[in-house]
C-alpha cells in the first residue's frame, strides 16, 4: 500500500511541467555554487593535517579539538535553521550570507593570537560553512528533477571528494612552509570568487513578501530548542575521553539534556509550528529513515578517516605535514571518480541500492585491511588499503540523498535536505570524538609510562607527542610508533562496527521511483528559463568556459 506522500508524490509529478532543457543559465548557477561548495569543503578537509602545528604555536593541545568541534558544532546548529530561511527569504540571499560569514570568520581564524580566539572564529566560520554546503543541496533540487540528478550530484560528490584529497596536502605545505594562518587567509579572495559568482550568476526564483512578513514566518522557537540541543551535545562530546571520562558528570549532563532536546525538537515540529522547520512526512518513512541512517554512519566513518589517516602518517611513518597530506592521495584519486560512478549509475538505471550496497561493503573490506597495518608497513599496503575503503566512501558521497528524497513530494525537498546536512555535520562530531576517544584511551595503554608522564593530564597525547617522535632516541622511537600503530588498528576495528550498522539500515531502503519534476516555487527565474533551451555544442562550449573559473 502506497504512503500519502508516495501518492501525492505520484499526483504532482503527472501535474507538474517537465522543466526546460538546461542552457547557459543552468551551467552559470550550478558552477557558483559548485565554487561555494569548494570553499567550504576545502577549510573543513584541510586543518587536519595543520592540527599538531596550530596547537604547538598556540600552546593549546589541551583544546585542540575545539579547533574541529567549533566548526562541527556551529555547522551542524545552523542546519536546519538555514533551510528555513532559504525557503522563507530564498536561496540567493541565504547562500549570499553564509559565505559572508565564512570569510569573517576565515580573517578572524588566520590573525588568532591563542587558543579561545580561534575557537571563536571557527565557530564564526561553521555558521557559514554549514550553510553553504546546506545551501548547495538545497539549490540543486531547485534546478534539477530528482530523477536526473544523479550526474550533478556525482559532481557535487567529486567537487567534495577533490577537496577532501587536496586540502590535507595544502594544509600540511601551508603549516610547514609557510604559516598556518595561511590556510585561513587563502579562503579570503576564494570568498570573493564564491560571492561575486553567486551574485551574478545564480538567479534563482525568491518567495514574494516583506521582510517583516517573512521573520514572523521563521520557526524562532524550533530553531532555538535544536541549536540548544547541538550546543550542549557537541559540548558532552568534545569533553568526551579527553578532558573527563564518559561516565563523568562533565559529559554525561550536556549529551543527555542535548539529546533530549534534538528528540524534543522533532516532537515541537511535529505538534505546533504551521511552518515547521523539519515537517514530520521529512521523517516518515522507512526508506528515507534508511538513507538517514546510512548518511550518519557514512559521515561518521569519513571524517575518522580524514582526519585519522595523516596522524598515522606523521606518527608512525614518520612524514611531515607536506608529506601526509601527499599520502592521502590515493584516497582522493579513487573518491572523486567513485563519487561520479555512483551518481551517474543513479541516474542511468534509475535505482539507488547497487550504489548504497556496494560503498558500504567496499568501505568495510577497506577499514578491515586498514587495520592490519604496522608501523613498518609497505607503502603498497597502506596505498592499496585505503583506496579500497575510498572506493566506497566515494560511491555514498551522491548516493545516501536518494533514497532520502525519493519518497518526499518537492515541496519538502528543501526541508529533507536541511536535516540530512544536519544529520551528516553532526555525524562527523560524532566521528572525530569517537576517533579522538579510542586513539587517547589507547594510547594511555600502548605508550610506556616514561614517555606519557611528560604530558600533563587532559592533554591529546596524540597531537602533543607527534612533534615530539622524530627527536626520540631508539628503542623508544619505535616503541611509540608501534604503540601508535596499535592504537590506529583499534580506530579502524571501531569504525567497523559503525559501518556495518551502515550495511544494515540498507535493509529498510526501498527502490521507489524518483520524480522528474521541481518545485515550481523556486529553480531559474522566469527570464533564465524561458532561454534555457540552447544548442548543445554551445552549451558544452559554455560549460567549459564556466568550469574554468574557479582555476
């Protein structure tokens, strides 16, 4: 028997008008905001590997994760708030704001002079980073029916996937040939770029209205309760193995309350607002709960990888920053093209499982031969290793929104996108922590007692003993690696676990046909539209010369 939304789904796609074919208008909007995602992909991707450098020249091992959990924190909190406004303001004016946030709080990270100063102006920055990439789902569900999205979404997911694999290298050459702060500074005329292309380019259609109408429309209230709720859950987990154990009160009170208000959110959405910020048919059905689910675990698991990876690099093998960002590549190389297969294997068959399937099951061959690394593994173990669990982290990039949106009516598009950014962001705090946790616990295990009684308590041992590892004399310097290698294998067994959780939520996912229609509400505006229709030489012409910008 079909949901209502499956039928009024069903209803509204034999009402709806086939959109027009995509010009020059089309490729203009979709390159500003693959520009803005870059931006915001880069920054997140490419502290990872400047994380031991900025906490050495801070002095701030003891908060070394708040440079992360800031911007997870902030990114995840303005989620669903900023789908909210982009369908009470519109999509431009929204975009137009994060991005203005993102290079505030870009000038603001790279002139830090400690610790607090940065955390600060990471959370600045996760406020319009969040937004962005929130922003850019959001858009292309505007532009492009469902049913033939899965090319742009492939690109969406390689656009990620390069910056994933570039922003390691760029952040480890910056730290150590340069200065950190660099890596904030270069989002400064990147800003720029994303800004000036956007405003130009991308003309999209906007709610009518006064501004004075549209604030009262804002689901304040809802909006307040979750970014309550994420504050005081991030808060519980970045203290979280580190700086108080789990079962402390430190941790326990603010994930508890945290998480009781994300639930009471969802419930307040449910039962009061008229304009809910997440309405309940975004929630409601089984297949789009699976591809949620499979999203939190995918999210969890590339982001331990991420940021995990180059501290076995630096630690074990003994690279420098330059050079673990390097070693990284192999993952990059096999994310971006995955990332294109699954989304165009999507939109040629028209089905959304194979993808889903096979990411997961690659992803957990992957972590398994991951962890069977050493500290003197050979380099074609740990290349042909991650590239197995890269090959799957690629093909859920696109895949994991499918079966979220397929059985959602378009009106809702916007409102499914938000929660699923949402439930990606604050997947990848989950991550870091859990990572964070395993690799400190063990670490106090495996490292001898000598070496670790000369880092005071609360502090990442990891960050704080990286610098340190080339200096010792032998047999201690192998001994720490091998207890870092170790602790590394036990991260990957853990991220295991996590994946085959991913592997399971599969079995609630259905195939359900995917709409070829748009909300007529937003998309090109009326003069953009009615010129879509172009030659195609020309339009491949004009593509290139787009694609050519952000270089």
């Amino acid at each position: 028997m079909e949901s209502t939304t499956e039928v009024a789904s069903s209803h509204a796609e034999q009402d709806a008008p086939k959109p027009a074919g995509k010009g020059a208008a089309f490729w203009l909007s979709y390159s500003a905001i693959l520009v803005a995602t870059l931006l915001s992909a880069l920054d997140l991707t490419g502290v990872s590997t400047a994380l031991p450098t900025i906490t050495a020249d801070l002095h701030g091992a003891d908060r070394f994760v708040w440079v992360g959990s800031a911007y997870s924190l902030s990114s995840t909190a303005i989620l669903p708030l900023s789908g909210g406004l982009a369908n009470i303001f519109g999509r431009k004016p929204v975009m137009l704001l994060c991005i203005a946030f993102f290079a505030v709080g870009s000038a603001l990270a790279g002139a830090a002079q400690n610790m607090n100063m940065l955390i600060a102006a990471r959370t600045v920055q996760g406020i319009g980073g969040g937004g962005i990439l929130n922003l850019t789902e959001i858009i292309i569900s505007d532009l492009v029916p469902l049913a033939e999205r899965g090319l742009y979404q492939g690109v969406l997911g390689l656009t990620w996937a390069f910056a994933s694999g570039i922003g390691p290298p760029i952040g480890g050459a910056l730290a150590q040939k340069a200065s950190w702060r660099w890596l904030f500074y270069i989002n400064l005329p990147l800003s720029g770029v994303a800004f000036a292309l956007v405003t130009i380019f991308l003309k999209v259609r906007a709610p009518e209205g006064s501004i004075a109408e549209k604030l009262k429309r804002v689901d304040w209230f809802g909006n307040f309760i979750v970014v309550a709720g994420t504050t005081l859950a991030v808060t519980g987990l970045t203290f979280a193995g580190i700086r108080f154990g789990w079962g402390s009160p430190q941790v326990l009170a603010p994930l508890i309350i945290g998480m009781a208000l994300i639930v009471a959110f969802i419930l307040y959405e449910v039962m009061v607002p008229r304009e809910p910020t997440i309405p309940w048919a975004v929630l409601s059905h089984p297949t789009s709960l699976s591809g949620y689910l499979s999203t939190f675990t995918h999210g969890i698991v590339s982001i331990s990888i991420v940021y995990y990876m180059p501290v076995y690099f630096q630690a074990c093998l003994g690279r420098t920053p330059i050079l673990s960002g390097v070693d990284m590549f192999p993952t990059a190389l096999l994310i971006s093209p995955f990332a294109m297969i699954a989304g165009i294997g999507t939109q040629v068959s028209g089905k959304y499982r194979p993808a889903n399937f096979a990411g997961w099951i690659l992803i957990v061959v992957g972590l398994g031969v991951m962890s069977l690394l050493k500290a003197d593994s050979s380099t074609g173990k740990w290349v042909g290793y991650q590239m197995i669990a890269a090959a799957g982290l690629g093909l859920l990039y696109p895949a994991t929104v499918f079966p979220i949106l397929a059985p959602l009516s378009v009106e809702h598009s916007a409102a499914a996108l938000a929660f699923f950014a949402f439930v990606r962001s604050f997947a990848q705090t989950w991550g870091i922590t859990i990572a964070s946790t395993v690799l400190q616990n063990q670490l106090k295990k495996k490292l001898p007692p000598a070496f670790i009684a000369q880092f005071p308590d609360g502090l990442e041992i990891a960050y704080a003993a990286i610098p340190v590892i080339s200096n010792l004399q032998e047999p201690l310097r192998t001994e720490v690696r091998v207890a870092f290698a170790d602790s590394m294998s036990i991260i990957w067994k853990t991220m295991i676990g996590i994946s085959a959780l991913g592997l399971i939520s599969l079995t609630f996912m259905k195939e359900i046909k995917m709409v070829s229609h748009t909300d007529a509400t937003y998309g090109l505006s009326e003069n953009d539209q009615a010129n879509a229709q172009v030659d195609p030489e020309k339009l491949v012409s004009t593509s290139t010369a787009v694609a050519a910008v952000p270089a």
